[in-house]
C-alpha cells in the first residue's frame, strides 16, 4: 500500500493521503503528543483537489487528515469534490475514503456532533427544523455559549450520537467508528452531558471571552493590523457587542421565538441613545449555556491547571478562514452579500457543506481514528489498523 503526503497545514499537522496500488513513498511526519484539547480550528480552508487528481484515472480516491480539529478541511474538500463533480460529464460514479485522525477522542466525538447534525440539515425537508439544526451547527462550530433552545438541541443530539455509537453503530451511514476508539468517544460525550457544565459557567465563559479579545485586539492595534479592528460587512452592530460581553445576535425569527426578552433589551442597545450593555450581559449569563464541546474534562481532571480555558480565538476570523479563495482553488461558494450578522455567512457555508454529503451518497465513507499521528500511519502502511 502506498502513501503519497501532502502537507496542508503544519500548525495541526493537517495531511491529505492518497493511496493506491501502483507507487510507494515514504515521508516523516511532525508528532502531535500534545494532551490537550484542540477545541477550536484557526486554519484557513484548503480543499487541495486541483484538476489534475479529480481528472485522474483511478476511480477511488482515499485521503488522510491528521490533526482534525473541527473537520473544516474535510467540509472543504467534500464541497469542492461536489462542486467540481456538478460540472461533470458523464457523472461520476468515484468513490471517496477519508480518514479523519486526533490524538484527542474529544476532538473526534465533536466531530462526530457535526457530522450528525449535517446530516439532519441534508435530509430535512422541514424548513423549521432545518433551521433549528443549523444554529446549533452554528453555534457549535463558532461561538463559546449558546441560547438555552440551542443547548437543548445539542444535547439531544449528544444522547442520539451516545445512543448509536454504543449499540455498534456511527448512526450515519457514510461514517464508520472503529471499535478502539468508541469507548473514549463515548467518555467524551457523557461528559459533555454532566462534568463540562460544572467545571466553567457561562459567566465564566463570557468574561472571558471578552477579556481575551481586547487584550488581543489591543495588541493588534499596536501593530497597525486593521483586520482586527474591522469587522466584516453586515457585522458592523454586532461585532463591538461581542467584543464587550462575549455575546452576539440571533437572526429576529429566532429573537421574537425563543429570546423575546433578549430582543427588546437589543432594540434598547441600538437606539441612538444606546443602553449599556450590561443588562444584555446579565441575561446572557443568567439564561445561555456554556458550549460543552470545548471542555475536555479528562484532561481538566488529569492536568493540574490554573482554572483558566483557552478561548484565544475570534469567531469572526470564519468569514475570511471559510472563504479564502487559494491560486489553486476556486470557491465554490461566494460570501453572502446582504449578511447582516455573523451567522449569515457560517450558515450557507454548511448548508452547502449537507448538499455535497448528499452529492456523495453512497460514494463517500469518513472513517474515524483515534491515536498519535505517526503511530497511526504506521499502522496504515503495513494495513495492521484495528477496526
């Protein structure tokens, strides 16, 4: 078995693999041993399918990331396959194999909450319910706390991805959970049920949030770096408010639905003469909750710590990091040009991201790996990964 490596991005050891049975190379990877948990991705998309591999003769075609993280290269390259394949003629009938790896099962069992979700927003045909997926997806993938209706939902999507994964199955048929890794993965989601909650409240998360962003936009300003201080078109309200209280708009239907209070006290801070937001603040810690998935208990349990969670990330870098178009690469997607918040932007994205999993029904598998980088591509090399 032959592996062919392509470094996508040395921050995450992030690789792409194709294997097949004509060549043979060997490569040395860069060892991730780190024990914490990888909660949030900072890359910027690479979806390296260029027009010569999707043009190639083999029918099959297999990639290895390791390093996941939040699996956005894997949406990457899914919807740029989608994409290239739209054009395609006659229609292809190539098969996909990816293999997703981490060293953290905490990382994969987020993973594994994403995947479940978008798969509920490709197969919905209720437009209420797809909506109600996709803030969470939106939440999940972005923000450190979420409105108490999201919360909802991401817990019981935790108890459907528990329930299935322990009766032998990933509960999506284009993904497939190696026996190994299924313990810890369930570990990482009970957890996230009861221990992640207690360790870090969402006044905690919050002000931490936005005590975090300040000092780092200060330090940006200093060095004259604008990206930082601007936000992306249609974010303009928005932005400045999540910078002060670590909090941000819902879209109105989802206001006047499940958060009229909050709405009203949002009109209150966008008047001309502009309440300060501290009632906005008050609620948000007394009513929203704590984004579970970015707290790996295990190792908060086993590291000794100072109490404090790394939360060194601005969701706004999403529109730049999701979008970026590459001398390689063009978009399959352009950015939304009437998004009036945050959310307008992250949404479409994954919309896109359910419509190319059903491009690829029946042709695509992602196969889930838990372990440290090198040991796992050893085990691929001489075809000894348990399963």
């Amino acid at each position: 078995m032959a592996i062919l490596c392509e470094l996508l991005s040395l921050s995450i050891s992030s690789i792409t693999t194709q294997r097949n049975n004509h060549d043979a190379s060997q490569a040395k990877f860069p060892s991730n041993n780190a024990g914490d948990h990888s909660n949030f991705g900072h890359d910027t998309v690479e979806a390296r399918l260029d027009k010569a591999l999707a043009s190639a003769s083999p029918i099959n075609l297999i990639f290895f990331f390791g390093g996941i993280e939040d699996a956005r290269h894997l949406f990457g390259i899914i919807m740029r396959i989608a994409d290239h394949e739209s054009s395609a003629v006659p229609q292809s009938n190539r098969k996909y194999h990816f293999t997703i790896n981490d060293v953290k099962a905490s990382t994969l069992a987020r993973d594994l909450i994403a995947f479940t979700l978008l798969q509920l927003v490709a197969s919905s045909e209720n437009p209420s319910k797809e909506y109600q997926t996709l803030t969470t997806v939106f939440y999940l993938f972005c923000f450190q706390v979420m409105p108490a209706f999201v919360y909802k939902h991401l817990q019981k999507t935790i108890s459907t991805v528990i329930a299935t994964i322990c009766s032998g199955d990933s509960g999506l048929d284009w993904v497939f959970l190696g026996t190994p890794a299924r313990d810890e993965i369930v570990k990482a989601l009970q957890s996230w049920q009861v221990d992640a909650g207690r360790l870090y409240t969402t006044s905690y998360m919050s002000s931490s949030v936005a005590r975090n962003l300040e000092q780092t936009r200060h330090k940006h300003i200093m060095k004259l770096r604008a990206e930082y201080t601007t936000a992306p078109k249609g974010c303009e309200k928005e932005m400045p408010l999540y910078y002060k209280i670590g909090a941000f708009y819902l879209p109105t239907s989802s206001l006047e639905r499940h958060e009229p209070a909050l709405q009203t006290l949002i009109s209150q801070y966008e008047r001309p003469d502009k309440m300060p937001p501290k009632k906005i603040k008050k609620h948000v810690e007394e009513k929203w909750k704590v984004n579970v998935t970015l707290v790996d208990v295990v190792w908060e349990k086993e590291t000794p710590s100072d109490g404090v969670l790394d939360l060194q990330f601005n969701p706004y870098d999403a529109v730049e990091s999701l979008y970026a178009e590459r001398p390689y690469y063009h978009h399959p997607l352009h950015q939304p040009e009437h998004a009036t918040m945050l959310y307008d932007y992250v949404a479409p994205y994954f919309v896109r991201t359910a419509d190319a999993i059903n491009h690829l029904k029946g042709r695509m598998k992602v196969e889930v790996v838990c372990g440290e980088l090198n040991t796992v591509l050893e085990k691929i090399r001489y075809d000894v990964l348990d399963s």
